[in-house]
C-alpha cells in the first residue's frame, strides 16, 4: 500500500534541460523553458523555491549533476515538487525515471507539473507518466537503430562517415544524407607530393620542413606534426578504400576521386616498412630519457644507437641521447655519449631527490630475489634483517653495474628533473625542490670526439 500524501503545501522545483544532441533540435532552449514554466506557476500560483538549469543529455542514467542534486533534495525535503517543461526533460532512461517513481512511492515527491499535465502518486497517473518517458527512450533507442542502418548504407555506397582526412573536403550545401566528398583543390595537390616525396625516399622530418616552407596547414591552420604526417602515409584512404568499423576487416571502395594510386601507396608503404626496419623506429626504449630535458629549448632528450664494425669483425653498440627537437627543430645541442652521461648522473647523486620509500622496496624486492638464488643454488641462509639501505650508494652501484631495465626501474624514483645543455647534466632550476639544495654541474670528457667541458658551479642560464 502507498504511504500517505503529506497534506502539506507543494514546494516545486524548477528544472529545465536542453543537450547539444541532434535529438533535442526540437526542445525549447533552456531560457524559453524557464520562462514558460514561471508564467505557469505565476497563473495556477505555484510556489517555486529553486530553479535548476542543465545542458546535459538524459539518454544514460546517473549521469546528469543537477538532477542527481535535484533527486537528493527532494529526499531531504528540500522540496516536493518539480515543475518542468515535459516529462523527457526529466527522464529518458529507465534508471533515472526509476528514480523518479520510487520518490513517488516514498510520499517524498508528491506531484510532477508540466504546462499541460499533471502526475501525482496515483497510481493511473504514475503509469501515465512512465508511458510517457519510456516512449522517449524508445525514440531514442530506435534513431540509434536507425542511425547505424543509414550508416552501413552510406558506407556500402561508399561514402565513409565523418569528416574526410586531409586533401579531401565534405560538402555542406547539400542536403542531409546527400552531401558528397571532393578533392581539396589547395591541399590534394600537396598531399600527393608528400607521398611522392616519402617514395623517393625523404623522412617524415624532411617532409615537415618542405610542409613548413610552402606554408601548408591544417583545416584550423597550425601546422602539420610529424605523427599525424606518417598516419597519411599510412592511411589507405588515400588511394581509395576505407575501413568501417574501425578494425572490422571490412573494406570498402570509396566512391569519389583518389589522391594517389594503390600502386604509389604500396610503394610508400615498402619505403616505410625499410624505413623502420632500418633505424627501428619506435622499438627502442633507453635507460635516461625520461629523466632529462633539453635544457636550450625544452624539448624531450630521446636517444639513439650506432653500431660500429670492429676490425676483429665484432660489432660495438654505442648509445647517443640528444635534444628530441620536438620544441625547436632547429635546436644545436651535441649529443653525448650514454658513458659520460652515467658518469655525470653519478656525479650528481648528491643533488637528487629520491623517493626512499619506492628506492627501499625495489632494493628489498632485488636482495630478496639474490637470497632466492644463493639458497637455491649455493644452500646460503637467507638474512634474517634487511640491512640498512644508502639510497644514494645503491641508486650509484644501478647506474654502474645495472641492467637497462633496472636502471629504467629504479631512476623512476627520482623526483628531481634534469636538464642536458651543453653535454652537461644538472638538475632543473625552475623546480621547486633546487632552491633548497646547490646546482652542481659536470664536466664531460667527451667520447665523441668533442673537447671536454669545464666545469662550473653553477648552471648557465637557459
């Protein structure tokens, strides 16, 4: 049996809604249905204690921030009514008009007023109302349906959904569901040049800087980065398929005119393939480049190998870390060698801050791991106790003796930034932790054939 109605006055609760969706094109704006909703309440005399106004969609449940308030209010007895322009503004999901009925039933929501229609806890009237927001959910649930059928006929046709990439431009003076995909007379003239060049050989930065120097930019006018170039490259849009879905397998003929043809792209595609085969793009991960930045421009240090064919036929692998050029392309910092930049970092130890407590349990997790081993293999009592930990002496014997990995690991507890100018390490001055310790810089002695550096105690201003 339904709780009694409290005979108390109804204090209403104006809330009004309106989303950016295409669904809601037809919805009064926010304003309108504020002011609409006053001048009911001025003619029937309703007393509104509080208005609440949201811009958010109501197709999934619990997601709206002023109607979840709006529900807690009236839990509170803050009000007990709600005043709004139609039912869907309130709800069109099953979660939230879920929400709405329960009120009901608790006797905590006495009646929900629209211009037109009225809802109390009767029990007609809450059927009456849940009629009402499921139909807006079944609209809703039925242009989805409807949607994704007229996707999967444009795509068939082959017309991909969405915006077109760069060199290609969507009309916008045709009807819904008619407009076409054209050649972009400024930009597809370029992008065919950039994929001539990537078949002649030209890298992905030669590229950027030809891009730059013929002034070509994207459809909002900032200029054109390296990844989104090699993404072009590698996107088959270009000479006339597409996938859809994303990931699907399923491939489809575009129906309009390609930039380039299947053969130059295949041909670019060799190029990259080689391209990476031969540098191993993006497949290398080195010990200090997360420590570091370039300290003329800012930029990420990143790194790089060099192998070298001895004259007893052996290889040796030399690692190199330099200015990542993504701030300044034309940045002319050196590089250093891994070797001296080790004996740098070691140089520095006393200038670090380190997180002891991560430093502690990767240097318990690593004796404990040695314990394993020598009871395993030589029957060596493990240590009862953890023996007292130098975090600067151990942080020390990693960089010397450990592995890529373990360098890697244990330099992630490093709180201080770097810098790297001048083949110079030496923390970050604008950090917040230098003003409490003293910049200390290191000389280098070059192992790349440059003259070492004096040393200085104090960094050079950037």
């Amino acid at each position: 049996m339904n709780p009694p109605i409290d005979a108390a006055p109804v204090r209403y609760c104006l809330y009004a809604r309106k989303s950016s969706e295409q669904d809601e094109r037809q919805a009064l704006s926010i304003d309108a249905q504020v002011r609409e909703m006053l001048e009911v309440a001025e003619r029937e005399k309703l007393e509104v204690v509080a208005t609440r106004r949201e811009s958010h969609s109501a197709k999934d449940s619990n997601q709206r921030p002023e109607y979840n308030r709006l529900l807690a209010d009236v839990r509170s007895g803050a009000f007990n009514g709600i005043l709004t322009w139609a039912p869907d503004r309130l709800s069109r999901n099953g979660g939230d008009l879920g929400a709405l009925v329960d009120l009901m039933d608790q006797g905590k929501l006495t009646e929900i007023r629209t211009p037109g229609q009225r809802f109390t806890n009767s029990p007609s009237e809450k059927f009456l109302l849940m009629i009402l927001c499921s139909q807006a959910k079944l609209e809703n649930d039925n242009r989805g349906v409807n949607v994704k059928r007229g996707q999967r006929a444009k795509v068939q046709m082959g017309w991909r959904p969405n915006q077109s990439p760069l060199g290609y431009i969507n009309t916008k003076t045709t009807a819904k569901g008619e407009q076409k995909v054209l050649l972009d007379p400024a930009r597809a003239p370029v992008i065919r040049e950039v994929f001539e060049r990537a078949n002649l050989g030209q890298s992905g930065r030669k590229i950027q800087a030809w891009l730059d120097e013929v002034g070509f930019t994207t459809r909002k006018g900032k200029r054109v980065p390296l990844s989104m170039i090699y993404l072009m490259l590698r996107n088959p849009y270009y000479h006339g398929k597409f996938e859809y879905p994303g990931g699907s397998g399923n491939w489809f003929p575009v129906a309009h005119e390609s930039i380039i043809t299947e053969e130059l792209f295949n041909d670019v595609q060799r190029q990259l393939t080689t391209e990476k085969k031969k540098t191993e793009w993006g497949s290398k991960e080195f010990a200090f480049t997360r420590l570091m930045k370039c300290g003329a421009c800012g930029s990420g240090v990143t790194a790089q190998e060099k192998f070298k064919t001895l004259r007893d036929g052996t290889r040796q692998r030399y690692v190199y870390y330099h200015c990542g050029r993504t701030v300044d392309k034309e940045c002319k910092e050196p590089y250093v060698r891994e070797e001296a930049l080790i004996e740098q970092l070691v140089g520095v130890l006393d200038n670090l801050e380190i997180d002891h407590v991560a430093s502690k349990k990767k240097f318990q997790e690593e004796l404990e791991r040695n314990q394993r081993f020598m009871a395993s293999m030589l029957g060596t009592k493990a240590v009862a106790k953890m023996p007292r930990l130098d975090h600067k002496k151990y942080l020390r014997h990693v960089l010397v003796n450990g592995t890529k990995g373990e360098k890697r690991e244990l330099l992630s507890c490093v709180k201080t930034q770097l810098v790297l100018q001048k083949q110079r390490v030496s923390p970050d001055v604008n950090q917040g932790w230098q003003g409490r310790h003293k910049a200390v810089t290191v000389s280098v002695t070059s192992t790349a054939g440059v003259a070492p550096q004096k040393a200085s105690t104090t960094p050079k201003p950037r």
